[in-house]
C-alpha cells in the first residue's frame, strides 16, 4: 500500500464513508498513480 504517496488522500478521506472512501482512493489512485488499487 503507497502510504506515503496517498499520506494526504488518506487523511482527506478520513471522515468520508467507508464506500465513498474506497470510490474517492480508487479513482484518485488511479489518477495521480496510475494504477493504485484501492
């Protein structure tokens, strides 16, 4: 798992359901990683 990477997603996404969560990281994974799985 990129934690580092995704320290500030992680932290952003702290508050957001635990669904919307794993959607929001899947995409931005994707986006700014191309190819993280969330």
């Amino acid at each position: 798992m990129a934690r580092g990477l995704l320290a500030v997603e992680v932290l952003d996404l702290s508050n957001v359901e635990p669904a919307e969560k794993a959607r929001l990281s899947h995409a931005q994974g994707f986006g700014l990683n191309g190819g993280f799985k969330a």
